[in-house]
C-alpha cells in the first residue's frame, strides 16, 4: 500500500507503513527533529550509547513515548551488535532498558512481543528497520538489519519465531521494510557481496556493479526477499522509498555522518483492545 509520514507540531515525525496502520498498529521509524540533544546528535537522538546527553536521550524518549500515548517505562530495547539473536518479550520484561543501556537486552538484534503495551524499541541510523505484525495471533517484532543481519536471514528467522512461539502463520504477516541507506550509498566490499550471492540467486540480484566498478547491495530488496521466502506475502510488505543516508535534514545516518551521530527509533506497539 505505501508508507505515509506523519509529522507533529512540536517537529517530532516518523514514517509508517499504511498496512500496519490500517490493522491497528501502533508504529514508526522516526526522524530525527523534535528533540533536545545538542550537535552532533541534534536533535531527537533516541540512543543512549553513542556519547549524547543522557538526560536528553530520556526527555527524548518521553517526547516519542507521549506521541504514542505510552510512559518511558514501557519501553524496551536491546544493546544491538548485529546479530540473528530474537527475544520474546513478556510482561516480566518490558521496560527493560528503558532507562540504561546496561539493562537492555544483550546481543540482540530483534524482539517480539504478544503483550498488549509493551513498546518494542531498537536503534537505527542507515541500518534497515524491520516491523512485522499478525493482526490474527495479535502479535509484533521490531528487528534491527545491517549487512550482517540481512545476510544471517534476520527478517525470515523472526518470522519463524513468531510462527514458533504465537502460532503466526507467515500468509497472516504484515511487514514493513522502514527508512535506512539506500543500495547507491551502500557501497561494500567483496567479500560482503559474496555474502549475499551465497545466499542463492535471488539474493545475488541484490548486488549491483556501478559502470565505475562500485559493488553496492540493495537492503531494501534483500530483505523484502526474506520476507518472501518466509512465507510472507509480497502484497503484505510496504517498503520505504526514504533513503537515511541522502535525507541529512530528516535522518541520522551512520555513513555519511562518518559514526558521530544519533539514532533513530523503530518502534511497535500493540494497542491494548485492538
């Protein structure tokens, strides 16, 4: 269907997926206005491990937790190292990093969740941002995918987490692929591009060889294609047209901001009563 962006009045945006929204999720890849830090993580930098104000990444989070009409206290997040390791969130765990890096998730790189309140939360500055939800099982996930993820099969293998622990049946899934670097910004090397031919044919076709002799790799399709072959429908997937990396005036980006910059938030919320 698309993705829209929603935009508020005190400057806070993020982008959603028309699909997701119309069955009832709560959710959203943020941009990067709206919030209190200081250059270079100006401003709503929602991270609390890349060096910014602690007390500024909190008020941050409040401000997008109001938005939703959620407490900081029901969010929950990772400490992201780009792994293939999901975690299932249940009531004994939500809020868990909320407030600390320390107490967020270790090595994990994508949560799910059938609790109803539980705001899933990960960080993303160029990295693809992966929402999914079964409005059947009434169940979600966030999951955080860079190169390594992608090629680890992230986005599939919390498809079958969800069809493991909530009964989802993948035909049931919606998914929607959110705002990160674009295939020509995503320039890689070799050897990365060998991950991904590895991967079979349809994978291969996500790598592309400039007339400069450039090798770059398209997340966006990789990752749509893991939903695919998961069992996703391809008329279930919306992915984004906005790229993080070129949209400097919307969105952080890892890349061009050469590491010292903020994050993004993708997050997910099943809305109690839906």
């Amino acid at each position: 269907m698309g993705t829209r962006w929603l935009e508020h009045a005190d400057g806070l945006a993020w982008e959603e997926s028309e699909l997701l929204h119309q069955a009832g999720l709560c959710h959203g890849v943020t941009g990067r206005n709206g919030g209190v830090s200081q250059a270079p993580y100006d401003s709503l930098n929602l991270a609390l491990h890349v060096g910014d104000s602690i007390q500024a990444v909190l008020e941050n989070r409040r401000r997008l937790c109001t938005h939703i009409g959620a407490s900081l206290n029901q969010l929950t997040t990772a400490q992201q190292v780009h792994t293939d390791h999901v975690v299932a969130v249940g009531k004994a765990e939500i809020g868990r990093g909320a407030g600390s890096y320390a107490d967020a998730f270790a090595h994990t790189d994508a949560l799910m969740t059938n609790v109803p309140g539980a705001m899933l939360f990960l960080c993303i500055a160029d990295c693809v941002p992966v929402i999914l939800l079964d409005p059947v099982q009434k169940a979600c996930a966030v999951v955080h995918d860079g190169w390594r993820g992608t090629a680890a099969r992230l986005a599939a293998k919390t498809v079958f987490a969800m069809e493991s622990v909530y009964g989802s049946r993948p035909g049931d899934i919606l998914a929607y692929v959110g705002p990160s670097i674009s295939r020509s910004h995503f320039a890689v090397s070799e050897s990365t591009a060998d991950a991904f031919r590895q991967l079979g044919k349809n994978y291969a076709a996500c790598v592309y060889t400039t007339d400069a002799g450039q090798i770059q790799v398209d997340l966006w399709q990789a990752n749509r294609q893991l939903l695919v072959d998961a069992g996703v429908q391809a008329e279930h997937i919306d992915v984004t047209t906005a790229c993080a990396y070129e949209e400097a005036d919307r969105f952080y980006s890892y890349r061009r901001d050469h590491s010292i910059t903020g994050r993004m938030g993708a997050f997910a919320m099943l809305t109690p009563g839906r």
